[in-house]
C-alpha cells in the first residue's frame, strides 16, 4: 500500500496522521478512520491492531486514515483522557470522506480499545460514518448517557483472553446498540491482540466490504 504523511485541523490543533491507499488501484475507492489505544499504556497510530487493520483493508481495495489522537506523538495539544477526543475522531472522518478518490458515502470508523470507546462515547457525532467496528471495547464505554440507538452496521470483537473486553459482557452490552450488530470472539487472543493482529485486520476487511458495499 502507499502511504502518505499529513496534518490535518482538530479545533484549532494540528494532527499527525497517515493515509494509506492500496496499490494499483484508482476510482472511487471505500475508506475507513481507524482510532488507537489508550496512550497512557502505550497506544499511538502505530499499535500493531492498527496497523494490522490498514493493511487487510488496504488488501480489500480501501484507503485507511489512522491519526494520533491529540498531544500523541507530533499531534498537538493534550491528551484530555477522552474529554475532547470526539472531536479529533469527527475531524479524521470529515478529512478522510474529503480525500481524493474515497467515495464520501462509503466510509467507515473503526476503534480499538480506548479508540473504540472514543466511537462509542460520540457515535451521534460521526454522521459521516457508514458502518462501525468496534475491537476490545471497554464495557464501560456502552454507559454513554448519550448513546442511544443507532441504525449503522456495527462489528464488535474481542478474544476469548480478553479479561478488560470479555466476550460475555460485550455481547450483552451490544443488545443496547440497536441496528445490525455482530460480535464475534478470536480464540486466543488477549487485550493486546498479540499474535492474532492479521485475524482482526480480515474481519475488518470483511465487515467493512460488506457493510459498505451497498
């Protein structure tokens, strides 16, 4: 795939990001933003989920924006621990329907851990997302008070490792979400996905390439 450094606005503050786009091909492609774990422990757009995630889609024919979330790596600002982050998720999706080549009625949003919460806590903010996918999300993060129902496809994983995300309490919490929901659970895989990145990249490829199709 072709990758391509850029900064783009978030209220005021500049971003790092980078967009992907597979090989050989042109045309009104797909797209998907894809958020990162929690940086306190680690997560910037660089996360081997993330990047695991690019590149099965990138395989599908999408373009693929991961960012740093504010006051990460060369992103500017501060981290709020999920405060203003809304709004950097809203700037990347508005960025990303914009880009040259992406369809801007075929987008999708895909979050991992706290990236995933961050989807979650402004979902009726992402207007411009078609479909939502969802890995390791904490429970927590379904306690929105604004989270409502919500009509798009929605994919939600977590392995059979997993004790912050457990396939249990996610499947539960999915019930609340409305729409058309699946959840699927990776044997083997743990929080940090270590070892199982590519399976959670070709279910996104395939969520994605199907939930976006129409």
């Amino acid at each position: 795939m072709r990758q391509s450094a850029i900064g783009f606005k978030s209220k005021g503050l500049m971003l790092e990001g980078v967009v992907a786009s597979p090989h050989g091909v042109a045309g009104s492609l797909p797209a998907v933003v894809v958020c990162h774990p929690h940086p306190l422990f680690g997560g910037n757009m660089d996360n081997a989920v993330v990047l695991g995630l690019c590149q099965s889609l990138a395989g599908e024919g999408f373009v693929t924006l991961r960012f740093n979330f504010r006051g990460i790596g060369k992103s500017e600002g501060e981290f709020t621990k999920g405060e203003k982050e809304q709004e950097d998720v809203k700037a990347a999706l508005g960025l990303l329907r914009e880009w040259p080549g992406v369809n801007r009625r075929k987008v999708g949003l895909a979050g991992y851990s706290f990236g995933a919460a961050m989807v979650l806590s402004g979902l009726s903010r992402y207007k411009g997302a078609g479909a939502l996918m969802l890995v390791s999300p904490p429970p927590s993060a379904f306690d929105a008070p604004k989270l409502g129902k919500d009509a798009r496809p929605k994919l939600l994983v977590t392995g059979d490792r997993d004790r912050l995300s457990p396939y249990d309490s996610i499947a539960d919490k999915a019930r609340t979400l409305g729409g058309d929901v699946q959840v699927s659970l990776v044997p083997g895989a743990d929080h940090s996905w270590r070892g199982h990145e590519a399976e959670a990249g070709d279910l996104a490829a395939k969520f994605f390439a199907g939930a976006l199709a129409g």
